[in-house]
C-alpha cells in the first residue's frame, strides 16, 4: 500500500473519532486484520462456491483433487485478496478503528 493511501486512511479514521490520533502501529495492525477477516471470507465464498462441483468423471482429478481443494481455494483467496479482494478490509479497517476509539 502507497504512503498516500496510509496517511489517507490515517486522516479518514482520525475524522471520524477525533478524540485520539491513530498511530500508524494501530492503523497498520487494524489493517493486517482486517485484510485477513477478508481471506477467510472469500475463502469460505469460493468454498461454497465449489461445493457442488463433483471431481469424479473423464476431466476430474478424483480423490485427490478433493483432498487439495482446500490448498487450491486458500491460494485462490490470497489472490484475490492481493488484487483488492470485494472491498470488505478498507470497511472493517473502519471499523475496528472506531471501535477502538470508543474503549478508549
């Protein structure tokens, strides 16, 4: 992530609670979560997703395409989380910081 979007958000969150400034270790840590809670939920999306698929047939992998699914779906989601994932992390970036300023 840019210094430009850093300090963005940095000035977004002291906004919106301006009681406290955010510390770039709070925002950064807020951030980390936040970007993980979104990779395990396009994880479990695409988990869903390819519930219905069956690995048997001529083009199937078998037993063991269903044994890697899970593998395969992790790294899907990572992926899609690098390019930007559905947007959730920057929402509960928001969130966690606001939270945090109202038990302080």
């Amino acid at each position: 992530m840019s210094d430009a979007a850093i300090q963005a958000t940095m000035a977004l969150a002291q906004s919106a609670a301006p009681k406290a400034p955010v510390s770039a270790s709070t925002l950064a840590a807020a951030r980390k979560a936040a970007k993980e809670y979104e990779g395990v939920f396009i994880s479990q999306f695409l988990g869903s997703m390819f519930e219905g698929i069956s690995t048997d047939g001529p083009f199937g992998g078998g037993q063991g395409e269903a044994m890697f699914r899970s593998m395969m779906l992790d790294q899907y989601s990572k992926q899609i989380e690098a390019q930007g994932g559905f947007g959730l992390s920057e929402a509960m970036t928001k969130q966690l910081l606001a939270h945090q300023e109202m038990r302080s």
